[in-house]
C-alpha cells in the first residue's frame, strides 16, 4: 500500500514538473508575440442576479478587530498599492472538451496552455487595455476569468468556447461566483503585503474575502490560480445541483400539499419514476461523478496547493453546503417513495376491486347453474309425474 502511495505522488509530481516546462516556454511565446484585437467592455452585468453568497457582502465592509475597533478590510489596505481586480467563475456546462477547447482557441488565433493535462486549459486575452487569464476546468464545465467581470465573460469568452461544451446548461441556468483579487509582480510588493496583513506565508493565500496571488514566479502564481480556480468551480457546480434540486422540490410540493388534504393525486406512475431517476442523478452527481466531496488527487504532492484548494473551499460554505444538498435529497427521495407507495397502494386496491368483481360474477354463474341443475331438473320430474 505504501509502495502504491509512493508512486501515484511521483506520477503526480512528474506532471506538474511538466506542467512548470510547458509554462514556461508558452509564457515565452506569448510575450514574444502580439495578443488579439480589444474591444470596449459592456457596462453593466448581464445577470446581476446569478451573483451568489457574496453578492450581498458590500465591498465596504469593515473588519472588526480584536479591540473592538473598526479596522479596513485587506482589499482596503492591499488596495493602497496594488490594484484589485475581479475573478468570475461561471459553470456553463456538465464538461468541456478540452481538446475541442485548445482546436477552438488554435483558430482563433489564440496560444492555449495545457496548464494541468487533462483538467485544465489556461490562455491569456487582452480587452479593453486589460490582460487576463482565462482557465477552462474541463471535468467541471467551469470558466474562470481573472482580471474581467461576469458581462465581459458572458458576452466575450464563452463565445469562444461553445463549440467544445458537453451537456451544455441553458442560459437562465448559469451559475456565477465573483472575488477580489490582488496580484504580487515584485518582491518589493510581497514585502509591503506581508507588513499589512501580518504573516510571513511568501506563498498566495486567502485574507477574508481577497485572493493574494504570489506571481513573482510565474508559473507557481498560473497554479495558485489554477487552485483557486478549481475551489470556486466547486462553489457553482454546487449551485447548479442546489438550483436543480430546488426546482423538482418546487414541482412536487403540489402532490405533498394534496397528500396533506386528502385530495387525489392527479399524477401518473411513470411520472414518479422519472422524479426518482432525476434524484438519483443528482445524488451521484454530488456524490459518485465528480470530485466535489473530496480534494483532488492532483493536490495530493502539493501542500502549497492544497492548502488553497481548502482555504476558497472553507470561504465558500463548501462543506455545509454539501451536508444541506444531501439532507435534502435524503428528503426528496422519501418524499418520492412515499408518492410512490401511495400509487401502488391505489393500484392494489384497484386490482382488489377487480377480484372482487370477478368473484361476483363467479358467483352469479354458479347459482344460475345450481338454479339449472336443481330447480329446472325438479319442475321437470314433477311435470313427468
């Protein structure tokens, strides 16, 4: 078992040391080589209300210190000197196709980066006079900007990406989640943040609500990003589930109220059946499919990593979120057997009444053949007499 351990870390560790090669020599050649055209961002946000926890979180808001005084928050303080800039992840699909992803964005001219092989797909855009990078987390169906707002993505990025979409969601269904972060070029930078938030971490970590990327190495700040990244796709594939689950509770509370009257349930066998098979998909999806209930093998040789894949995972409700989700399929799928219980209750009593018809008729049959055999052959002695 020891022997296994071992060489699934090694395996693992290879990969990100070829991960840092490919990084590198792409970063090379995108400095070396002109981005796309710009074009003006959109104004506002498309669905300011797909927003989730920390839509209602103001970007004011103050931290309480320990002597009770108000004290500015770490995007007020790290803000003085370094420019805060916004982080969207919007999930948009069960999966990307990811070699359909580094196709599409080959033609369009852009030079993707197989960042970690297989799960996810990095390429820089300019727009707007701003350079962001743009990861695809293939196994998640999740995009993630870091440097453009929901509006821009939605209307700029996504396009690029539609072809390559695998069980796409529909428009109104799109999950979003937005953060704050600050980015360290310089180790003068690093030395500043490390005298306002009081810690002598050097690697990118979580202050509250504001993402610290640590991109004096490049390539570890593309991997801390690519953490953060694979944290907050956990947050919106959550929501989708959360969203799915919400809409076939809001479906059979009808039945439930009816149950709760005594009123006939107006509603088929196959139709329950269908309920219970969406319960038993989103559970394995929660569950089974994905990797939402557990950290990724991939973190597994970098405690760096992992300790960034925890922290966004806490921030986020991640853990109680997923206790809640599977109380709740706990209830809709009791609540799916008892519907189901009272079809084939119904059912039995029907197909009782029918054996009961039959009986009857039966019956009737043997009294008209007793009525033959006994009253007609007796009438017909006594005529003969």
């Amino acid at each position: 078992m020891l022997a296994f351990f071992t060489l699934k870390r090694n395996a693992i560790s290879s990969r990100f040391i070829n991960t840092f090669s490919k990084v590198a020599q792409v970063s090379r050649v995108l400095d070396s080589q002109p981005l796309v055209k710009t074009t003006k961002p959109p104004k506002t946000s498309v669905y300011p209300d797909k927003y989730l926890r920390r839509s209602f979180v103001p970007k004011n808001k103050k931290r309480i210190k320990a002597n009770g005084d108000l004290g500015n928050s770490a995007e007020d303080s790290l803000g003085a000197f370094l420019k805060v800039k916004p982080c969207t992840t919007i999930t948009t699909a069960e999966a990307y196709d990811l070699s359909k992803v580094i196709h599409s964005l080959n033609a369009s001219g852009y030079h993707p980066v197989n960042l970690i092989p297989g799960e996810i797909v990095s390429f820089k855009y300019l727009y707007d006079g701003c350079r962001a990078d743009i990861m695809v987390l293939g196994n998640s169906g999740t995009v993630v900007s870091w440097g453009f707002d929901e509006s821009c993505v939605l209307e700029v990025i996504l396009p690029l990406l539609n072809g390559a979409r695998v069980n796409p969601l529909p428009e109104n269904l799109l999950e979003t989640e937005d953060m704050d972060y600050v980015e360290i070029d310089t180790d003068q930078d690093l030395l500043k943040v490390r005298q306002h938030i009081n810690k002598v971490d050097e690697g990118s970590l979580l202050e509250g609500d504001l993402m610290i990327i640590n991109s004096t190495d490049t390539d570890q700040g593309l991997l801390d990003k690519a953490a953060f990244s694979s944290g907050m796709s956990r947050s919106t594939r959550l929501a989708v589930l959360e969203a799915s689950l919400d809409a076939h509770i809001e479906r059979t509370r009808k039945f439930t109220e009816a149950l709760s009257v005594g009123r006939k349930l107006n509603v088929s066998e196959s139709d329950i059946l269908r309920s219970t098979g969406r319960l038993f998909l989103m559970r394995g999806k929660l569950n089974l499919y994905s990797e939402l209930i557990e950290t990724p093998d991939l973190y597994w040789s970098e405690p760096q990593l992992e300790k960034i894949y925890k922290q966004i995972s806490k921030n986020l409700d991640i853990q109680p979120r997923i206790t809640i989700l599977n109380t709740k399929l706990d209830y809709a799928t009791e609540e799916s057997r008892a519907l189901m219980a009272v079809l084939n209750e119904k059912k039995s009593t029907h197909l009782e009444w029918i054996i009961i018809y039959l009986i009857t008729v039966e019956v009737c049959f043997e009294l008209h053949h007793y009525y033959e055999r006994y009253w007609l052959d007796k009438n017909t002695e006594v005529n003969s007499h």
